[in-house]
C-alpha cells in the first residue's frame, strides 16, 4: 500500500501506503460502467512513475511495463462482478499466492542504507510480519541480516530487499508474488516514523499482506469508492476494518489493525 504524507492510494503489483484524502488521477479508478472514465492516454499521463520506471496504482501496487499497464487499464474500466472477501489478487483467474514451501522462508535483507534508522526498520520488519505470522503457522519471514550491507534486488540470497526511498509519493511500497524479481522490494519513506496512529508495525503489516498476496479491501462494492479493478477472489466477508483496507476509502478503522477476519482470510488462502 502506498502512504503519502496526507493519506491517499495507489496499487497492482508492488504496494505504496498514502496519507491523505484526496485520490491522485492515476490511483483513482473509475467506477465499473462509469462513462466519464478517462481515456488510456490521460490515465498513463497521470499514473505516477516511481524511482525505478515502474507504474503504481491503486495506491500503492507496482505495474512494470507500459504494455502491463494498458492492460491493468482495460481491466479496470470492465464490469466489476464480485460481491465479498478479504481478498487474493488473482493473475489469469489464479489465486497470486506463493508455494507452500515458499512461504514458510521468505527471506529479506534490510539495507544498511537506513543508516541510524536501520535498528527501527529491523524492529518494524518483525514486528509487522509477526501480525501474519500470528494468524498462521504456515507463514515465516526471515531477516537474513548477513544479507543488511548489499541489500538490493539482485541480492540472490534473500527473496525480497527492504530500502530507503525519498519520495512524496507514498509512505511504503511492496509487491505481489507475481511481481518480476527486479520489484520484489519493500521501500520505506521517512514520513513512516511521523504518520499519526498508523504506526511502523501496522504500515509495514499493510505492506506484508501485499507481499502475500493480499489486495486493497476496499476495492470491493461495498466499499462505495477507492475501486481499483476485478482481480481479485473473495477469501471472507467484507471487512471495512481490514489491515488492508484504506481509513480514507470509507473504512472503519483509523490505524490500520489486523481483524480477526484479516487473521480468518489468511488461514483460506495457506492454512492454519
């Protein structure tokens, strides 16, 4: 999910937390059979590049490609036909999760690049992915600190890097299972040590849902607004206080706590 320092969104295949209540152009998607939808080339000139070239939308998910992004368009001004769920991103109709062997060892460095934050981000690192953790046994994120002083994506000996970036685009940004290996990172900005009851464990926790394959919950119908596209499989009953659903897209909850469906909806998609 994607954070900006006045609370607002973006997201599709790395995840950015925002701060703000007013939704950029590019991360706010048309309502299904809006005919006021903007046409592709206004979308594309209003979709935010980040640092490395990538597209992010829905707040907080990374596009790579402009070709991907054409497509995430014309799927997103399409008919939306789902009712429920914490919900899975799906890729060609399959839940977009990772190998049961996989997600018992998803391993990550933290860049020593955060300087005298780096302790923080550690602590921050393990106290949000313990909130995942927690609601299944099936789930291990493991810091490979060894991995800390050369922490980029090209790292081959951890399967994902967390990093500094500076930026007034979002708080924090992820990525999906299906992401290619040059997005598999987690970027902090420094705004997550200032953003009110959102604190470093529940942005980060945010995060590691993406990370698992966990969309925006309020990309539902029942959310009323903040609708980012139709990729995604239902897992529980809406839940507007969800981890994973935006305060300011009509949601319930101002910090960003994980729900016992949030927990519910994790043990669905990889076992208790």
């Amino acid at each position: 999910m994607r954070l900006t320092r006045t609370l607002a969104l973006a997201a599709t295949a790395a995840a950015a937390l925002c701060m703000g209540t007013v939704i950029p152009a590019a991360a706010a998607a048309p309502a299904p059979g809006n005919g006021d939808a903007p046409s592709y080339q206004e979308f594309a000139a209003s979709t935010y590049r980040d640092v490395d070239g990538s597209y992010i939308v829905n707040g907080d998910e990374v596009i790579a490609t402009q070709g991907d992004l054409r497509a995430f368009y014309e799927q997103l001004v399409g008919p939306d036909t789902h009712t429920d769920g914490l919900i899975v991103n799906t890729v060609n109709g399959a839940d977009d999760k990772w190998s049961a062997s996989q997600v018992g060892n998803l391993t990550y460095c933290v860049s020593t690049k955060f300087g005298t934050r780096h302790a923080d981000v550690v602590s921050a690192m393990a106290s949000g992915a313990a909130l995942w953790e927690s609601a299944s046994s099936k789930i291990d994120f493991v810091h490979v600190s060894s991995a800390d002083g050369n922490c980029t994506t090209r790292n081959k000996s951890v399967l994902f890097s967390v990093e500094p970036v500076q930026t007034s685009q979002y708080i924090a940004r992820a990525f999906f299972p299906s992401s290619p290996d040059r997005q598999q990172n987690v970027l902090i900005d420094d705004s997550i040590w200032t953003s009110g009851s959102w604190t470093p464990t529940n942005i980060i926790g945010h995060e590691l849902g993406h990370v698992l394959g966990f969309r925006h919950e309020h990309t539902r119908p029942e959310s009323g607004t903040c609708f980012e596209d139709s990729n995604w499989r239902p897992l529980t009953p809406y839940d507007s206080s969800s981890i994973m659903h935006y305060p300011q897209c009509n949601g319930s909850s101002d910090d960003l706590s994980m729900t016992s469906a949030d927990r519910a909806g994790v043990v669905a998609l990889y076992g208790n």
